[in-house]
C-alpha cells in the first residue's frame, strides 16, 4: 500500500468542520490536516501526557482547570523531550506533500499544532 493512501485513509473525517467559509491556507491546513491527526492520535497523546505527568511527579487530578492551564503549559515549555513527542505524533502522519506545506512555515505550524494539543489534553481532563 502506497503511505500516502495509507495515511490519508486513517484520518477520520471532522463533520463540524465549515469548508464554504473563506479561510487562511493556514487555517485550511489546521482543519483537513492537522485536526483530523490530533483526532486520530488522541490515545497516544493522552498516553504520553500521562508518562510525562509521572516523570515530572504532577498530581493533575486535584488540580482546578486554571492550575491544570498552567501546569500544561509548563509542560510544554519545560519538558522538551514531552513536547518533541507529542509534536512527532502529529508530523510523522503527513504525507510528504503535507510535510513540505507544513516546513514552508515550521514555526507558525508548529505554533497551531502546539495550541491544539494543549487544548486537546485540557478537553480530556
């Protein structure tokens, strides 16, 4: 099977995206590409946050949704080899068409994938 079919039909589909709106390249890529990945990843990003809340001995569980806020947050600043994963989860299920689009703005994507995954974990806890 050819990888980019392979990948492509992994994806679930995300019904409550509104394609007829006039939209950013940007914002068309977060929305047929990157959601569809964070959607698909969920669990492995879940699991990683979970070892990454031990290794950093984090009881997020009695923590209020502003301290939850800011204790993801700090993950993503402080612990890199946590962020590099989760960030790797969501790159290694682009086809190579869709890696060239994301590195002609690595930092503004990365920028989106970054807030996404933020809100994503926030939304499971």
């Amino acid at each position: 099977m050819h990888r980019t079919q392979g990948i492509l039909g992994l994806r679930p589909s995300i019904s409550t995206i509104n394609k007829t709106l006039n939209i950013t390249t940007a914002e068309q890529f977060q929305n047929d590409t990157l959601r569809p990945i964070l959607k698909f990843q969920h669990e492995i990003i879940t699991a990683m946050f979970k070892t990454c809340l031990q290794r950093n001995k984090v009881d997020f569980s009695q923590q209020t949704s502003e301290e939850k806020e800011a204790t993801v947050n700090t993950l993503f600043q402080k612990d890199i080899v946590f962020k590099n994963q989760v960030t790797g989860a969501v790159l290694g299920m682009l086809t190579t068409q869709e890696y060239d689009t994301y590195s002609c703005d690595a930092s503004g994507y990365g920028r989106r994938i970054s807030t996404m995954l933020k809100q994503r974990i926030l939304s499971s806890y």
